[in-house]
C-alpha cells in the first residue's frame, strides 16, 4: 500500500487544527488535515467567539467567521450567592453555532492549501528517527494532534485524561430567547464550582447550558438537565449533547519528538469559565507555525512560543481558579466588579482572553470579602 507523505499533519480539524493547518500551509508547508467527520457537523460547546479568537484568526488572514452573527455587546454575571453585575464587555463578543464556525474554519484551511481529508485515526508510530507514521497510510515530518478532549494523539504519547478535580462535564442546547444582545452566566454554590449560561445567537434562540467539575462520580445527563433547569428560565432545550472539559490546571507537555498537541488535547480550557476557541486557534497556529520549521527541536520551539504568549496568563487563570474555589471569593468579585469597571474589563480578559490578574483587582476583591456589601 502507497503512504502519502507531507510536512505536517493535523488530526482534528476543529478550531485548533484548521488554525494549524492555516499556519503551517502560511508557512509554506505541505499538510494534511484530518477528521473522523464530514463537515458541517455539531460540536457540544458554548458557542462564544471571544473578540480574542477572532483578532487571533485575522491575523492568520482568516476573516468572515461571525459574519451573520451580531456582536454581544454586554455581560451579566451571577454570583453563588446572588450577587450581580452587568456591564458592556471590554470587546464584544459573538455566539456563532459550531456548525457555521467550524466549517468556516476548515474550508480557510483547505483554501491556504491543506488537503482534507475524513479519516478515523487509531495508531500512530513516532520512533523518532523517522517521520510519523499514521494508520500505516500517512507519513509526516511533524504531527499535530488537534483532535479534542479525547485525543487519540494524546493516548499515543502517553498522558492520561485529566483527573477529578481538573475536568469539567457539561449539557448545552437551543431554546427561545427574547433576549438578544447579553450574554448571561449564573452561578451556583450547590457543587461549586459550577455554572449555567444563556448566549443569545440573534436570531430569537440561545444557547444554554450548564456546567460543572467532575470530581470522580460520574454525572447524568438527566441531572446536568436538572441543574440547568433550575437556574436559567426559557422554553425547553433542543439539541442536548453533553461533553468534557478539560482544564488547564493540569496540562501534559506540549510537545514530545516531533509530535505536538493543541486545544482541548493540551487540557487548554480556561478553568475560571469554561471558554476554549481562543486557546484553540492562539495554540493551533503557534503548533502550526513550529511545526512548519521542520522536526528538529520542533516540541522545544513550541513550548518555547506557548510559554511567550500564554504563560504568565496560564498562572494567572489558574490562581483564579485556586481563589475562587471559595465561593464567597466570586460573590467578592461580583461586587468589586460592580463598583468599578475597571475590575470587570480584568475579570472578563482573564476569563476570555490572556489577561491577567493585578495587585489592584485583587485588592478590590480581598476588600469585598473583609467588608461585604
């Protein structure tokens, strides 16, 4: 049997490995792409396009993906114990179906050049000495594994699924909305930490959903049903699927040879809110642009890259997340936010975007804990 070679191949053409395949074939590289499903098809997920993703995307010379989807121009946010504020995001965001994104995505990637193709991954080889191989029928000098949280290119470099404590379980849906312009997320102290969430698309339905971290039994989807019921108001669901989140706070490495991982399969989940599609095309065009230099020392270079552009975010999202687990601290930042815009703009960067924390945010905070309102 032939083996087809190229430069660099993907597996996933999810938002993190069309935005490596984007990059790569930028860079003059010759990539294949690889899926297990035609396009379009659904992808469990919030929907949300942070304003992050797409500056991320634009400079990859991929415009249009929210075309049709108006701008989200504000935010409420529920704290466990009731506390609210609502406020016009730093930048607007978009809730655009995976459906439409997705395929958006992957059809960019094919015109940089990528060859695409459905395909179920199952074994791959990386000696080291050589290219790696792929099902026996693909050959590359640099492999990608884009393919989500249970990445088969994960298993094959020997790191487990995250553990309790690390990774998230959540139910998504439609139903009608009448609201179009905010996006709303209530929090919950009952198995804090948890969440529920309203994304309005713009055309009178929402995607809703709630959320929370596993922390060893298994959760049924008529509970996670349940639990969303209870704290969002709105007509019936349609289009329930469930899925796994895993968190930053506990990353593999991002490279090994020449194998590298991007997105869900790096555990590259923001563990403060859930959000992921900026991660996935910031740290698939960053494997992208790596593995295009060629094999050699290429997991040292993107690890190198991902440690420039995220990792003083990475420690700062995961303090958040240490901070939080109090709910009283949520409830503290709710109402520091309420009071001071400036608090709100960092909470939500550091939530949607690579921002970080500061010593002025923080003791806005600590102030609304010691004097709560």
């Amino acid at each position: 049997m032939s083996v087809d070679r190229f430069d660099v191949a993907v597996v996933g053409a999810g938002p993190a490995g069309s935005a490596a395949a984007i990059a790569a074939c930028r860079a003059g590289a010759r990539v294949l792409l690889l899926d297990r499903s035609d396009f379009p098809r659904d992808k469990p997920c919030g929907d949300g396009v942070a304003a992050a993703a797409v500056t991320v995307l634009e400079a990859l010379g991929v415009h249009g993906v929210t075309d049709g989807y108006p701008p989200i121009g504000r935010v409420r946010l529920v704290g466990p114990g009731g506390s609210t504020v609502a406020r016009p995001l730093p930048r607007p965001a978009h809730t655009v179906p995976r459906r439409v994104f997705d395929q958006r995505l992957v059809r960019a990637a094919v015109a940089a050049g990528a060859d695409l193709r459905r395909h179920t991954v199952r074994v791959i080889h990386d000696e080291g000495a050589g290219p790696v191989v792929i099902d026996g029928r693909f050959e590359a000098a640099v492999l990608i594994g884009a393919d989500g949280a249970g990445s088969v290119v994960r298993r094959a470099l020997g790191h487990p699924a995250n553990p309790p404590g690390h990774l998230a379980v959540a139910i998504r849906g439609y139903a009608p909305t009448a609201n179009l312009d905010e996006q709303i997320i209530v929090t919950t102290e009952q198995r804090w930490p948890a969440y529920a969430w309203t994304f309005p698309i713009g055309d009178g339905t929402a995607n809703v959903g709630y959320g929370e971290v596993l922390r060893g039994e298994p959760l049924s989807r008529a509970y996670l049903l349940e639990r969303m019921n209870d704290l969002l108001a709105g007509g019936e669901p349609t289009g329930l699927r469930a899925h796994h989140l895993p968190l930053s706070t506990r990353r593999p490495p991002p490279g090994r040879g020449r194998t590298l991982l991007a997105g869900d399969a790096l555990s590259l989940i923001n563990p403060f809110t859930g959000e992921g599609i900026f991660y996935a095309v910031l740290s698939g065009a960053l494997a992208g642009a790596a593995a295009a230099g060629g094999p050699s020392r290429v997991a040292e270079r993107y690890r190198d890259a991902l440690r420039r552009r995220l990792g003083r975010h990475l420690r700062h999202s995961g303090l958040a997340a240490w901070l939080t687990r109090r709910p009283s601290v949520v409830d503290a930042a709710m109402r520091a936010a309420a009071r001071d815009g400036r608090v709100f703009d960092r909470v939500v960067e550091l939530g949607l975007e690579d921002g970080l924390l500061d010593l002025r945010t923080v003791g806005h905070i600590t102030a609304g804990l010691v004097r709560p309102e």
